[in-house]
C-alpha cells in the first residue's frame, strides 16, 4: 500500500482519493492531477478499506474497477453508506462493446452477476462517472470536474445505452408485486447509493425502520446482502437515470 501525505487544501478544491492495486498507475495519476491548481490527490491506496480518512472523505475517489471483485463490490457499497459525500469514478480496461446487458430471457430476479460487465457492476455500487485507463488526460479531468458537480458522466457516448439499461423506467410487468411501495422505495433509495440515515431523512422514518425494510427486503427476494438488492434494482429497472 502506498498512501500519499496529506496535502493542505484551499476552499474550492476538489479533493480525491485514489484506489487502485497498480503502484506505479497510481503515482502517475497522482502526478497529473496533482498538476492542476482545482485538484488535490489526499491518499492513495490498494484497498478501500486502507483510505486514510482522518481529514474527512474526498470529494471524488478514482476506483480501478477493472476487474472488480465481490470483496471490491462491499467494499464500494459499504464505503458509499458510510460516506455518501464521495463519488467515485470507475477506471476500466473495457467500454461498452464488450458489455454483457441484461437478457430479456431470464428471469428478472435472477442475479447472473458474473455476466455483468465491469462497468454495469461500478454503477450499480454507486458509480457516478467512468474512464477507461487507455483514456486521454483531458477526459480524466472532465469526469472528475463534471461528477463532482453532480452529473452522471461517462467519456464514451455509446456507453448511455449502457446507463439506461442500469437504470431505466421500471418495466410495465411488474416482477416485485410482493413488495410494498416503502421497501421499493427503499430499494430505490439504496440503489441510488443512499445511506440508511439518508434513506430515514427522505423518507421520514426511523434510521432502524430503514434497518427493518432492509431486511425484510433480502427475505423476500432471497438476497444476501446490499449489493444484490443494487443488482435487483437495476434489473428490474427500478430507478430512473433522471433522479441520479
């Protein structure tokens, strides 16, 4: 692990974290956004779970999703819960030519997570922007700039089909009828990346009735944990890319 010096920061830089198992990748990132007067790199690590975050969460966190693993999956949705202030921005080998989309042959609850790219995992764990690695610096610099100001953003344009098979309008055939319209809008909540005291704010519960819905979620679905009932969401379509 090789975690970089806290830097002092002025009012109006955009702070970022850098994670990725490649060494010498990330001194390089480091060394080009730390080239530009907005951007202050404030750690960068192997895992998540190694970020220094005794100055607080960086507003923007560069996550190498190339070959994104179960273990990197909790780790970015438990990372997200915790620190909602932070958006990440996929790096990836891949862009949307290789993409496996959903069937329309399976069924809706069927999680066939291995079929998912590298890129529909990073968005349905809360991903705000991507970049492949073989991208240019100018497209690196407009994804961090354009999701720290809140947009949904990726460098390849065909990759919005992508974005709306994520999260398009739920299908006319409803495959949740079993689930109340709280625990969907929880699962929307979650799949937009929202904390349980953000979910409790929104919707005006308790922080453990967010807790109970939950769970009573992955019952009813047969689910595990989080970032299934993500990957659920975005099956089902239950989430519109206007409300990210």
């Amino acid at each position: 692990m090789l975690t970089a010096a806290p830097r002092e920061t002025s009012m109006g830089t955009i702070t970022i974290g850098l994670c990725d198992r490649h060494t010498l990748l990330r001194s390089a990132l480091e060394q080009l956004l730390s080239a530009e007067e907005d951007l202050s790199v404030v750690w960068s690590v192997d895992s998540l779970t190694a970020a220094d975050l005794s100055q607080g969460a960086p507003n923007v966190i560069l996550v190498d999703f190339t070959e994104p693993t179960r273990e990197l999956l909790h780790q970015t949705t438990q990372y997200r819960a915790e620190h909602p202030q932070s958006q990440i921005v996929a790096l990836t080998d891949h862009g949307s030519e290789v993409c496996v989309l959903f069937r329309d042959d399976k069924p809706a609850s069927a999680l066939d997570q291995p079929r998912l790219c590298c890129l529909q995992q990073a968005f349905m764990v809360g991903a705000r922007g991507a970049v492949r690695k073989t991208g240019t610096r100018d497209e690196l610099l407009r994804v961090i700039r354009a999701v720290h100001a809140g947009q949904v953003t990726v460098e390849e344009p065909s990759l919005s089909l992508l974005l709306t098979r994520l999260f398009g309008r739920q299908s006319p055939n409803d495959a949740t009828p079993h689930l109340t319209e709280r625990e969907r809008d929880v699962i929307r909540a979650l799949a937009l990346g929202q904390s349980n005291k953000e979910i409790a704010v929104s919707l005006g519960i308790a922080e453990q009735t967010v807790k109970n819905h939950v769970s009573h979620i992955l019952e009813k679905l047969g689910l595990e944990d989080r970032v299934q009932i993500v990957v659920f969401a975005a099956r089902n379509r239950m989430v519109s890319l206007e409300r990210i």
